[in-house]
C-alpha cells in the first residue's frame, strides 16, 4: 500500500540560511499536517531550493522499508495555487468533521422525572 499525506511547511531549515548553522548539507522543513500532528520532514534534494513558508506539500508516508515500519517523511511535492488550496481544505475539512463527531456527546432520550419519596 502506497501512503501519502499533505502538510503545510511552517519552518525551512537550509544549510544556506543565515539562521541555521550546519553540520549537513541537507534541508528539513517543519510541517503542520492536516491531523494537526507537527513533524520535520526532510525535503527531496531537486525541490528543495524551490521550497517556500507556507507551501502545501505532499510527505512520502511509506515505509522505511519492509523491516523497518517507520515513515519516510519526505517532502517529495510542492502543490501550490488552488490545487494545493483545495488538497489542504479537504483534509482539513475532514479532520474537523471528525474531531466534531468524537467530541460531540451522543444525545440521550429525556428521561421521565424522578420521584424520591421519604
């Protein structure tokens, strides 16, 4: 099974930044996932000077490999204008409805009143 899952990139972390000090020579990116989770994923080396604040990507959600079930979280697309508007409020639009659902109480039939004697 071939998994996927969009997120949006909060923080870019590159080796060219002035801001970050290096003892790589790869770029990671901190990603808000539409499930609310918050990973730093590392960024595919041919889009990663390409990659902005605010981007929706796509993160490889597949294994490491089949000894190793860890996700991949890799940042292999960046889907922007409306396709990446309408990815984004689609699975967030059905976190939300879900999150609503297993947080509304289930509605209980009114009881008759209760009569204490004594």
């Amino acid at each position: 099974m071939t998994v996927y899952h969009p997120g949006k990139v909060v923080a870019i972390y590159s080796p060219k930044s002035k801001n970050v000090i290096s003892g790589d020579k790869e770029v990671q990116a901190l990603v808000e996932m539409w499930d609310e989770n918050l990973f730093t994923c590392a960024v595919d080396k041919t889009i990663a000077p390409k990659l902005k604040e605010n981007d929706i990507v796509m993160i490889d959600y597949n294994p490491v490999s089949s000894k190793i079930p860890i996700p991949k979280h890799l940042i292999i697309k960046i889907i922007r204008g409306e396709l990446g508007k309408k990815t984004w409020a689609k699975y967030k639009d059905r976190h939300n409805k879900k999150k609503n659902f297993e947080t509304t109480p289930p509605k209980t039939p009114p009881q008759p009143p209760v009569q204490i004697y004594g």
